[in-house]
C-alpha cells in the first residue's frame, strides 16, 4: 500500500509501551493529507488505509482529528510519542504535536479510556479459562492493555500529559497471566480507576480546543492545494 503525503508516522501498541515480547507485532499508526482537490468532488478520498505485514494505520488528516478530539486513545498516542518511535516527521506533524494538548478534555479523555478499558475487559470475561493456549494468550493480551489503558487514563486526565512506556511492563505481563484466569482482578481494577477519576481534579479543560485543530487543518488543505485542471 503506497499512500502519499504522510505527515506524521510511528511505532505504537505493545512496542511502545514496552510490552513486546518475542514475536510480537510491530504496529505504526500514522496521519496523511489527501490532495486538497480531492475532497471537493462527488466521492471524497479514502479516509484510512489499513495494511498487515507490515501491520499500519494511516488516518486523514481530517478524521485523524475528530478521533483525537473524541479522546481516542489509540490516535491519541501518535502525538506523544518518544522521539525515537518516530518514522515520518515533517512540518506540519512537528505542528500537529505541539497542538497536542488542545485536543483534549476532561470528560471525553475519562469516557474514552474507561470505555476502551472496559471493552477489553469484555473480551478478557470471554476468553477468560479458555483451554487452549491462544485463548490464554489473548485473554492475558486483553488484561494487559486494560491494566495499561487504566493507567495512562487516569495520568492524562490528572494531569494532562500521557507517558506512552509503562513503568513496569513485568508487573503488566504477571498482571495478565493472573487475570487471563481470574478476570475479577481486572474488574476491581476497574472499579478502584473509576473511583480514581471520581476524587481526581482534571488538569484538562472541560472542552477541547477545537479551532487550533481546524487551524492546523487548513493549513494542511492550503499547502496540499493545486487548482483542478479540467481535461481537455
């Protein structure tokens, strides 16, 4: 898959966290500009182009956005990155993540990564006591990032900064193997998270600051722009 214009590309999932162990896959979550032109016809561009071997993400610019002010976690984390996790870097990704901050809110970074927390959750509870050794692994893989997104949930809401590696990706494995067999460890974990955000006073505002995304999002459409030539 070839997609031009890519503005901002790096190395995420377990091999940011620090989680990867023998074997695993190596994902990259990226942003791309489609040609300015493009987006005024009868069918616009394709907003994401999704790979495997290599496994890759690319989103547009413009639904990179909305997911980002939505607080998804996923997209969320391109942005902080480590900068040795990054693979393209260009002008306007260097602008993307010094306005990284304003696309986040209180009450949206809470409902997003609870809820991603409580989906794997939900597929952890159906693979749980599985007897086939893929059925442990994944279930331990699903309590893994549960445990992950808990924590890193709670440090952006508390203090609007997101650190991508964990602390300590051993006591995520064991946290895994134990849960894979037990989800309700994973529950009260959970709960005690939920009940974190309860106490915890927001760094982050209440709303997003959505006209530094639509700036940055014009700039983006005025530099991709090229007069459309009808044919002759």
């Amino acid at each position: 898959m070839t997609v031009t214009n890519v503005l901002l590309s790096g190395v995420v999932g377990s091999t940011a966290y620090g989680l990867a162990r023998e074997g695993s896959d190596v994902d990259r979550l990226g942003v791309f500009a489609a040609p300015t032109e493009t987006l005024h016809g009868l069918r616009g561009p394709q907003e994401s182009h999704v790979s495997t071997a290599p496994d890759r993400t690319l989103h547009e610019a413009a639904k990179w956005c909305r997911l980002a002010l939505g607080g998804n976690p996923t997209v969320t984390e391109l942005v902080w990155l480590p900068d040795e996790l990054y693979e393209v870097r260009t002008p306007l990704g260097d602008e993307l993540i010094g306005i990284r901050s304003t696309f986040l809110s209180a009450s949206r970074v809470r409902a997003a990564y609870l809820g991603y927390a409580g989906q794997q959750f939900i597929k952890l509870r159906s693979r749980s006591g599985a007897p086939s050794p893929e059925g442990r692994r994944r279930a331990a893989k699903h309590a893994r990032h549960l445990k992950r997104l808990c924590h890193q949930g709670h440090e952006l809401y508390a203090t609007g900064s997101l650190t991508i590696r964990v602390d300590d990706p051993d006591e995520h494995h064991r946290f895994g193997e134990r849960v894979a067999v037990d989800p309700d460890a994973a529950l009260s974990l959970l709960r005690r998270v939920e009940a974190a955000f309860d106490e915890t006073p927001s760094a982050l505002p209440e709303h997003p600051d959505e006209a530094a995304a639509d700036a940055w999002l014009r700039r983006v459409r005025a530099h991709f722009y090229t007069p459309y030539a009808p044919p002759a």
